[in-house]
C-alpha cells in the first residue's frame, strides 16, 4: 500500500506506477470498495492522507479540503456554523460491512452518490465547484474553481463526479455548502399500496410546498425502522419531508396533510425523529440488513417505479428467473418520489440482473449492481450497459485520461 500525504507524493507514486506498468486501486478509508467492478490493481494508492480543511469561508458558501478529509469532519464544521452538504451524501460503510462514520468527501464525489434530498437540492456533481488532481499520465491538473458559474473550459468536475477514480486521483476539492433548515418535519401517511403511495408523492413533489423528500417503504421495511411511528404502525408508510423556516414548515405540512387527507389520516414525525428516518432511507443499511443478500438500485421514471418493483417481485416466482429462492423474497423501498428503488435480492451468480434490467428496460431508466460477491460483479454488467457511441466516447476519455489503465482499472468495465 502506498499512503501519500502531499498532492507531490501522489504525482510521484502514480508517475512511477506509470513508469512500471502498476496498475493502483485508489481508496480512501475503503467504505465503498465493493461498489463496482473488482479491481484489477496489484497496489493500492491510499489517499487518506490527504485530509483537511483548507478554506471555510461561511458567508460564501465555499469549503475546500483535501479529497481524503472524512465526511464527519467536514459536517461536524458546517454544524457549528448551521450549514449542510444539501445533496446529503449516504454513509454506505455499513452496507458494505464496514463502520459507519468512515467514508471520505472524495469517495462522496467520485461515486456521485445523493441521498433522499436529491429531487430538490441535487446530485453530488452539482455541489463540485473544483478540484486538484492527477491523471492516470502522473501528471497534477485543476479545475474549475470558488463559485458556481466559472468560466474554463470544459466542466471537469461533473466528468469526475461518477467516475469512480478511473479518471484521476483527486487530491483537492472545492464544494458548495448550504444553510441548514431551521425546521425539519415529515408528514406520514400510512396503508397505502404501492401504486397510490407513488400518486400522492407524485402530488407532494408537484405541489408548491417546497418537498425535500419523498420515499414509501411497504410494510415489511417500514417494521424495521428505528422510528416508533413508522416500525409500530404495522402498515406500509409513506414519508414526505419537509425544510424550512419553523412557521413555513408548520404551515406547509398542515397544507399537505388538507391536500392528500384522501389518502387517509396521517401523523408528522418532528425534529429528532424526521431525522433519524431520513438517514435509515439515506443509508439503506438498517432497512436492508441481511448482508448476504445483493442490493439494487434502480433510477426510473417515478410513474414506472410500482410496475418495475412489481414485475422484478413476479419474475420467475421470486425474482430471479429460472431459480426461485423459497421463503427469500425480494424486499425493496421507493425515494426521491419513486424514481429511485432501492432492492435486495438473495445471493446468487448471476445477481438476477436479467430479470432486473428487463424489466428496468421495458419502463426506462438504469440500475446498477450496488452490492453483491466479487464473482457476481465480474460475471455481470455492475454500471448499466452503455448505448455503443457513449461506451465508444467513454473509452477515448479514458484514453485522453488514462492511457495506460492506471487508475482503478476494470471499476466501471472491462476496458475502463
């Protein structure tokens, strides 16, 4: 293992893994090692080192630190000063098997990965100001910069968003920070099939009262909960989120509840307990806990999401085509409104994805194999299969990035 902590150290280690033909794994504390493709890689390049806060400047909405500064720290700052990272990265260390607490701010932007606040705020690629990096060439390049409208060139930092280190090392990072909700209520309504869940949220996001977040867990997913409201209920739970100003969060959520009272009497779960919902939704792991089973996560059009959750239950008795698996199956819970379901399917080799991309494809959308053994994600597409003219232009960026295939080879495929 290699465990740079200047940007010059990461210059020389990739330059002489170049120099060697080394291929490196880059991690920082590894929580998200298993998203992906294994990686083909005899070293790893460790850049927790570079950790730190380097500029905080709160009244402009700017932070920069080094890309193996721990989300913990970066949000533990942003409290004292009553901001937030609004696009809500998840920990996803648990679901992984590893600590929570762990994952890096540079791990956060190369997977690209949201939590439930997405539909309002965003994806991680839209709070990535700038960075400082190293090509998989050894070579030290930067990008954009303190604000969000810059002008140099191509928008680099949305490139490096998703691409999970294939691209460059990042060593720097410059992101947008946000001022926290005075105020956080969820309204919950309870009962509801799948379908009418998805039409009232539907309603929710569409109404002008400003949803942060939008999510439906059936009934045996809402019993797992650590909320007393949602696990006590025994029913299915619909949560919509609200943020705000404490009179605006009051007076929409009343707004709400007058709006969607057809969808049958609901309760509000305050401060405390709104919060702790939204991160057993964000991380996944608590309402998904079997670490045996593989885990799924499908982006679809929200009005498709009930028929796709529907036909993956049907398919081949149990979800995965021409073996069933008696008395296993699959659990899944809807966010971001339905457009995102996350899915947990017993382990087999070939994680079911022919039954789970059929029917991803018959609707629209994209999944990707979140988790499963390292056999299942050599043995099957982890990223959905790219149309041939965007794999072909995802090839010449590696090229023009990583000629060599230093960096984090064979992650998102074979090639890149």
């Amino acid at each position: 293992m290699l465990k740079p902590t200047t940007p010059a150290e990461v210059v020389e280690a990739v330059a002489q893994a170049v120099a060697d033909e080394t291929p490196l794994e880059l991690v920082g504390h590894g929580t998200k090692r298993g998203l992906g493709r294994p990686v083909q890689a005899a070293q790893q390049l460790d850049l927790s080192g570079l950790s730190g806060i380097t500029l905080y400047e709160p009244s402009e909405l700017v932070l920069t630190c080094g890309a193996g500064t721990p989300l913990a720290a970066i949000e533990a700052a942003l409290e004292e000063n009553h901001q937030q990272l609004a696009f809500e990265p998840a920990d996803l260390g648990p679901l992984f098997g590893g600590p929570a607490g762990a994952g890096t701010i540079g791990g956060a932007l190369s997977c690209n990965l949201a939590g439930p606040r997405r539909l309002k705020a965003g994806a991680a690629r839209d709070h990535f100001l700038g960075f400082k990096a190293v090509s998989g060439r050894g070579e030290a390049f930067q990008a954009g910069g303190r604000v969000v409208k810059n002008v140099t060139g191509y928008d680099l930092c949305k490139l490096m968003a998703g691409a999970h280190g294939t691209l460059a090392a990042l060593t720097e990072v410059t992101i947008k920070v946000l001022p926290a909700p005075e105020k956080s209520r969820t309204v919950l309504l309870y009962g509801l099939d799948n379908g009418g869940a998805i039409a009232a949220l539907s309603r929710a996001v569409n109404s002008p009262h400003e949803v942060s977040g939008a999510a439906h867990l059936p009934a045996a997913i809402a019993a797992r909960s650590s909320v007393d409201f949602v696990a006590g209920s025994g029913r299915a739970v619909t949560a919509i989120r609200v943020e705000g100003p404490g009179p605006s969060v009051e007076h929409r959520c009343a707004a709400l509840r007058r709006e969607l009272q057809d969808a049958g009497p609901g309760e509000e779960l305050h401060s405390l307990r709104s919060s702790l919902l939204w991160r057993e939704l964000r991380d996944a792991a608590s309402l998904l806990p079997d670490p045996a089973r593989l885990i799924w996560r499908l982006s679809v059009a929200p009005a498709a999401g009930a028929r796709i959750a529907r036909e993956i239950v049907a398919g081949g008795g149990s979800g995965l085509g021409e073996t069933p698996v008696r008395g296993a199956p699959p659990d899944y819970y809807f966010d971001w409104g339905g457009g995102l379901i996350w899915l947990s399917l017993p382990s087999n080799d070939h994680a079911a994805a022919a039954v789970v991309r059929s029917a991803v494809a018959r609707h629209g959308g994209h999944a990707t194999l979140l988790r499963a053994p390292a056999a299942a994600r050599l043995a099957v597409p982890v990223f959905e299969p790219q149309p041939q003219a965007l794999a072909a232009l995802a090839r010449r960026v590696k090229d023009a990035f990583d000629p060599r295939r230093i960096l984090n080879p064979g992650r998102m495929a074979p090639d890149l």
